[in-house]
C-alpha cells in the first residue's frame, strides 16, 4: 500500500516553495506515494501548485484582518465550512499524514488531522513561529525549524532543526552570470542589481527604486525588478526607453535572476533569507515591518550580525536604500566579504531530511 500525504498551506511563495520542494523530495525518496496538496481559494498556491505538476483541493477560507475588523464578520462561518470541506478531503483522500507548512489552509487541516489521529508534521520556515503552528505543534509528531532556538515556541523533543527547503531549481543551478544577462536582455560589462520584494512585491522598496531609478543607472547600475503584481504597471511606465531595466510582476525562473545578479535587494521572508545564502549574493535587506511579531528583522539581524548581509530599516528605505546599493556595488572588497559569510550559511537538503523523517515514521 502506498502512502498518502497531504501538503497543506500557501499564500506567499516562502509556504508555497517549500512545500513543493518537500513534495518533490519525498517522490524521489518513495515513487509510489501520492500526495494531495490543500490550499486557500484565490491564493497564489491554487496556480502554482499544479504548475509543479501536483493536484491541489481549494478551502474557503480567510485569515484574520487586522487592519478592517469589520472584514472578520464572516470569519467564523469561513473556519466551519473549511472544516467540513477538510472532512470531506479527508474522507475521500483518507492520508497516513498531513504536512503543514504555514498559510490560512495548514490550521483547519492539521487540527482535523490531529483530531482523528492522523500523524501531522509542521515546517516552521520563520525564526518567529507563527500562532496556529505554536497551536498545533503539541500534538504534532515532529516539528521541522529553519533556525535553532525555536524551544519557547515548541516541546523541545519534537524539534528537529533541518534548515529551510530551497527550491532544487536553485540549489542545482548550473546558469552562468552571462546565460543569466542574457535571458534578461542585459549587457555583460555592466553591474546588475536584482530587485525582489518576495512573491508578492514590496510596496515600500518599489518606490525607492522608482524615486531613484535615475541615480541607479547614472553609476553605470542595470536592474532586474520584480515589483509584484501591485506595482508592475507603474513599474513597466517608468521603465519606458530605458534598456538597462528589466521590469516584471513575478520571475518564475529565479536561478537566472540569481546567477546574473551582483547586488541583491530583497524582503527578508524566511525562504527569500535561505535561497540568498544558496546563492552566495550580497544583499540588502529591507525587512518587512508588519510580519507577524516583526520576525523579518529578526531573520535579516541573524545574518547582519554575522557580517553576512547589510539591512535597511523599511522606514529609512526612501532616503537610505538607493544611496547604499550604489555605495556597495562600489566596494568590492565589502562584497567578497559578504558573498563569504552568507555562503557559509547555506543548507541545500532540508527538503531531503524532512522528507526522510516523515517516511521513517510512515513505517
């Protein structure tokens, strides 16, 4: 009898690509397991999911706004029906396990799971664990960490700290600077800043880079720009007649923007954080101030304070962030200096490890 695994959770790509990494490592590990990814109704997962080849169920259901109480009205109504929605995925899938890895869909599913005795495992990406996991993580068989110290937020004998899983598009990447310029359009002998403020863009870091595009290509800069869908338009406007520009609301394939860029200036999600130490980029970040218990200037301090990345407090970003990037593509030695020190973080198989751990369970 094959296992049967549900994946479940999404909304940005920092839940969305670890779990299609761990999805992909546990299919090398046992071909014959299936697995059933659960997501939220209009998030990104329902696209990109079944664009990595796997099947994915959509749940009705929303996160608590804090911002508008008076969008929560329907929140509980919300939760019920996403439970008889879980039910009636369960019944029909009927999983040895569920894997949750952050997102609105990993509570309803793993609490359920939890419910009928079904092991349940947790991938906590963050340096800051997010409430439901902490919830859910007492009954969970083991909780994978990014980082270590993660024993006020779960039973210490469940942690294992794995690492975050990095895409294999990424840690198998084999694109030269030059095949990378060149799938952008850009010129060889020009320093190329890659511009990235997660999968959902950066409304803050796309309004230095616009007020400062000038500035950037007078020191000779060219850009790779991934503004999110919000911004692109914008963006795309602004771009017009300027050649050392690539502008676009997503890149899917980011070992090109990686391999071609020499400065990186990106949020300092959990997932954005391991994929530049696999890239051995020198970064900036500019950590995004509202992340649940502010855990992005807690990732991006972890590597600052190792000499391994500088960092631009969101609230400085308009005056501070182009001025640094140019300071720095300037200063070579500061970048060797911090190419060294963040390749000596990188972690390129959290995806087989937990991979291994669940199916040594599954046993």
């Amino acid at each position: 009898m094959s296992n049967r695994v549900i994946i479940a959770g999404g909304g940005t790509g920092g839940h969305i690509f670890p779990a299609i990494a761990i999805a992909n490592a546990l299919k090398k590990v046992d071909g014959s397991i299936e697995i059933l990814f659960v997501g939220a109704k209009g998030k990104m997962e329902m696209e990109k999911v079944p664009q990595a080849g796997y099947k994915i169920e959509g749940l009705d259901i929303a996160g608590f706004n804090r911002s508008s109480l008076i969008k929560n009205i329907g929140l509980p109504y919300k939760l019920l029906k996403s439970f008889f929605q879980v039910r009636a995925i369960f019944k029909k899938f009927k999983p040895d396990a569920a894997i949750g890895v952050g997102g609105y869909s990993s509570f309803p599913v793993l609490k359920f799971a939890q419910a009928k005795g079904v092991k349940t495992f947790i991938h906590e990406s963050n340096s800051f664990a997010g409430k439901s996991n902490m919830m859910l993580g007492k009954k969970a068989v083991t909780i994978f960490t990014g980082t270590d110290g993660m024993e006020k937020f779960f039973p210490a004998d469940k942690i294992k700290v794995t690492g975050n899983p990095v895409r294999v598009s990424i840690t198998n990447a084999s694109v030269t600077r030059e095949e990378g310029l060149r799938f952008f359009s850009l010129e060889e002998k020009k320093r190329t800043v890659f511009i990235v403020g997660g999968s959902l863009g950066a409304r803050s870091i796309n309004e230095a880079i616009d007020k400062g595009l000038d500035d950037l290509l007078n020191a000779g800069l060219q850009l790779i720009w991934q503004t999110g869908k919000p911004y692109s338009e914008k963006a795309k406007a602004r771009a017009i007649g300027k050649k050392s520009v690539w502008v676009n609301d997503f890149i899917t394939q980011m070992e090109y923007a990686y391999a071609a860029a020499d400065i990186v200036v990106a949020r300092a999600g959990a997932m954005t954080v391991a994929e530049l130490c696999v890239a051995k980029k020198p970064v900036l970040f500019v950590p995004y101030p509202f992340a649940a218990e502010d855990h992005q200037t807690v990732n991006a301090m972890q590597l600052v304070n190792k000499q391994a990345a500088l960092m631009v407090k969101d609230s400085e970003v308009l005056q501070k962030l182009v001025m640094m990037t140019i300071e720095l593509s300037l200063d070579q030695s500061k970048q060797e200096e911090l190419k060294k020190n963040i390749a000596a973080l990188a972690v390129t198989d959290a995806d087989n490890k937990i991979a291994n751990e669940i199916l040594a369970s599954l046993k």
